[in-house]
C-alpha cells in the first residue's frame, strides 16, 4: 500500500473520520451526523471513499421499518379521525343519511361510505328502515381507540416516525392497515424502509491515519479560496489542500441531440408514417377526464391503480364540458345509453372537478374520441405523473406512447399487431408475451411484456378495447383500440440501459457513449 500516494487523493471527510476513530469502533451514518456534524449524504460519502481505498469495510446491514405520520395523520390528531367523527355526528345528530354526513363534515362521500362499511361491520352503526344511519350504542371497538393512541405515539415522536420494532402486535397490525408505501397522501401513515449499515476502519487504515498526524493535516485544509479570503488577507495565515495538477482533465463533448430525445423522435415518425395523426393535452387534469370519462368508479378500489399528485391552489375546476359530464355521470349511476347497468351509486359533481397531475396516457385519448375521425388513428406522448418508488423500471415522471384506433373493422388481432411493433420493431425486443390484464376502461384487457436480458421480464404497457361505457358517452359507436405503452421502458431496452434513471444522467461522457449505441 503506498501511504504516500493514497494521502494525497483524501478529501477532508475521509480525514475527519481517519483521525477520530480506530479499528474498534462502529461507525454508522448515524454516528458521523452525530459526532462530527456530518450531513447524511457526506457520511455515505465518506465510507464509500475510504471502502474504495481498503481502508473501510462494511461490518453489517440491518433492515428496519419505520411508520411516519402523514398530514391526513396530522389532521386525523387535530380533529378525529373519519371514525370517530361520522361516530360522534350521529350520536349527536340521531338518524341521518350518508350524503348528509359527508356535507356536514366536510368529508368525501367515498371516504364516508368505506368508513360506514367498516363500523356498520362492527356493528357500531347501522341503516334503520328509513335508509338512515343510526348508532347501535355499542361500546368502540378496540381498533379506533390503537389507531388513535399510534396517531398520539407518532406525532410526539422527535421525527414523527414510529419504529416497528417498538410495537407490539395489535398496534403492528392496525397501523398496516393505516399505512402505504405508495399514494401515502391519503393515508394516515408513510412506510418507510431504511437499512442501518455499520462499518469499521482497516489496519491499512493505521499506517494513513499516522501518516496524516505526521503531516499535520487536520482536514480543515482550505480547498476554495473567495473573494471575502482574498480581502481580508485571511488566506496568509491558512492551511490549504494540495492539488496534483497532472491529472487529466474530463473530456469536453460538443453538444449533441440527447439519445432520449431521438429515440422519442423515431418513435413519432414511425406512427407517423402509419397514418396516425399526433393529439396532446394539458400536464394538469380533471378527475373527469383522468378517470371517470374511463368508467373508473370514484369510490372502488380500481382507483387506486394510479396514485394521483393533486393540486393545492386552485383545487378544483370551475366546470366540466357538457354534455360530457351528464353522460359519464348517467353512465356510472345506471349506465346510461351504453347498454350496462352501471356502477350503481350517486357521481360526485364536486370529486370530479378535483384538480390533479395527469396520471395516466389514456386521459388524451378520452379528450380525443368525442372529436375524432371514424375511422381513425391517433397518438400522443404524454408525460405522466404517479406517487411511485423510483427503481430500474420505476420513475415517478414518466412518458407513455398513448394511442387508439376506431372504426368498424378493427379487432383484437389489429390490436396484437401494434404491440407487437412496438415490442419488437421499436424496443428491438426479442422475446414478447402478452398477458391478460384488468383496466376499468377497457374489455377485453392484454398487457404486453418483453423480457430484458439483465432486468428480466417486465410490463412494457398495458392496452384493450374501449368499454361502451367509455365510447358511447363520448358518442362513439364502433370498437376502439387503446394502448399506453411506456415509452422509458421502450427505450430502456433500446439504448441498450439496465436501469430507467441512466436516462437522465448528467454524465455527458455516458450519454455519448449511448448516442454511438443507438
């Protein structure tokens, strides 16, 4: 090992955490926060650099769950949870109707029924012969009184955040229930996992640390020398960082078209050259158009597919285009002209004003299909927004190659053909299957998947035939084709990447390297 050689390439955090500690103690993220006033991204930083340099190693890895209240927790803390408050309004109030609680709370129908579904169950409330909501005057059950003790627990907590190693069982159980990974923006609590990774110096790590005590660096070295140093005269009496001014520096590419960007372009032109006409719309939606234009029903679990971020100011719409509204709205409640008998409940005018981030591809299509051409073929780019992990094939902004065709001859096997291009002719996948699938809006559903050669098999995008519900309120009458196909995961596999984010690397270096790929 030459000591020499490594002193020279430490940066100051790897000093810091040379000169004070040894071989023996534990060093974890937590500690260097702690002890030497260390943000969390230098702390990691610091023991991947020394880890680098043999002079760290990593000791142990521990995995922990942790449970962090929400706003929706918070306002839960403040005024009850939605239990407790449709509990108390009917002791107060006698029988009433559901529409009547949720007006007077201030409550979502949605979130009214599912919370009178649950008590009704437990035979807390129940429906009297008048169709209204009375209390059986049985005594709350044991669930309401842990959910808000652990809302209590959380919120005096010192990161508002409950540690599942510290709850017993029945409060582990509830706050499952409460808790999301995903969407937590409705939910009580956020999971959040972490791994706690403990780490120890190397003996190579003596023979640095001594030489750094002989040098006399400190780590406290300047590296940067300002305007205000200069002025003051400051520097004079100051220590600074050697620099080896024999290193070569970065390469420095002339600008070029992004890869990303031309892989976009050559999938426009190949449905372009297919006879598709290209539509687009606005990044900010309506619940209307983002999902009950597409038969999803407001209060069912299906709307749970796509995580929405909502808008705080301005929360809503001031209208929905008619006629569109009263057809979607004839069609949830009893189907309306389009042959089903619906989703059978009361269309919230107010929810479906909700302002949102569009979530979903499909929204451009629903636009589209009360203008369109029969027959006809359109699609639409559309960058998504949904509350989502971020990992290999995960990002939580993202594009989609949204697209239908109507008109009297098309089938499923028309259908088939297009993914397949899309799979092979423009992923350049190899192997393709197509699984069936469920979308409120379509029937029958098929996802298609390509299988990866490092990532394995995952969903390129998911597509159908229109329900009736769908067309004939837009006043369509023939079959329509629909497909959101992603266009990241198309690429992913193009450009020849293993994870979604190298998309948007910074790394000018890498990104010519994917240009001369494509």
């Amino acid at each position: 090992m030459e000591v020499k050689s490594i002193l020279k390439n430490l940066h100051p955090l790897e000093i810091k955490v040379l000169l004070n500690y040894s071989e023996k103690d534990v060093l974890t993220s937590e500690k260097l926060q702690k002890e030497l006033s260390y943000k969390e991204g230098h702390a990691n930083q610091a023991f991947s650099w020394l880890c680098g340099k043999n002079l760290c190693e990593e000791t142990n890895r521990v995995p922990h769950t942790y449970y962090e209240i929400t706003e929706t927790g918070k306002n839960f803390g403040e005024n009850g949870t939605i239990d407790e408050r449709v509990i108390n309004f009917v002791k107060e109030k006698g029988a009433t109707t559901l529409p009547e609680i949720a007006s007077s709370l201030g409550i979502e129908n949605k979130d009214i029924g599912s919370s009178f579904g649950l008590l009704s169950k437990e035979n807390i409330l129940k429906m009297n012969e008048e169709k209204k909501v009375v209390y059986t005057g049985n005594p709350l059950p044991n669930r309401i009184t842990l959910v808000t003790s652990l809302i209590k627990k959380a919120i005096s907590s010192q990161n508002n955040q409950l540690d599942k190693d510290d709850l017993s069982s029945d409060e582990l159980t509830t706050i499952s229930s409460l808790a999301k990974k995903r969407g937590a923006a409705d939910s009580t609590f956020k999971i959040i996992e972490r791994e706690t990774v403990s780490y120890k110096l190397t003996n190579d790590a003596k023979a640095v640390t001594a030489e750094l005590k002989k040098e006399g660096i400190t780590g406290n070295e300047i590296g940067e020398l300002s305007s205000k140093m200069l002025t003051s005269g400051e520097w004079k009496n100051s220590t600074f960082r050697s620099y080896n001014i024999a290193i070569t520096p970065a390469r420095i590419i002339p600008g070029r078209t992004n890869p990303y960007v031309q892989f976009f372009e050559s999938v426009k032109d190949k449905l372009c050259s297919l006879g598709f006409q290209e539509f687009d719309g606005p990044l900010v939606e309506t619940e209307f158009w983002n999902g009950d234009a597409l038969f999803m029903p407001q209060f069912h679990a299906a709307r749970d597919i796509h995580d929405v971020y909502r808008l705080k100011n301005p929360t809503h719409a001031k209208k929905i285009e008619e006629p569109y509204l009263s057809n979607v709205k004839a069609v949830h409640e009893n189907g309306g002209n389009s042959g089903s008998r619906g989703w059978n409940y009361s269309f919230d005018n107010e929810f479906t004003r909700r302002l949102i981030l569009r979530s979903q591809g499909t929204v451009l299509s629903a636009h589209q299909l009360h203008k369109a051409s029969i027959p006809g073929k359109y699609f639409g780019i559309a960058r998504c927004f949904r509350y989502d992990k971020v990992d290999a094939t995960h990002l939580s902004d993202f594009y989609q190659t949204e697209g239908i065709v109507l008109g009297d001859d098309v089938n499923l096997k028309t259908l088939l053909g297009f993914l397949e291009m899309f799979a092979v002719e423009i992923a350049g996948a190899t192997e393709v299957k197509y699984v069936p699938g469920y979308f409120p809006f379509t029937e029958p559903s098929i996802e298609v998947h390509i299988k990866h050669p490092v990532l394995g098999w995952f969903e390129l995008g998911g597509s159908g035939i229109f329900r009736p519900e769908v067309t004939k309120a837009m006043g369509i009458d023939v079959p329509v084709l629909a497909w959101g196909i992603g266009i990241d995961r198309m690429a992913l596999m193009a450009l020849g990447l293993n994870d979604l984010r190298q998309l948007f690397c910074e790394d000018i270096e890498q990104v010519r390297l994917r240009k001369a790929k494509f």
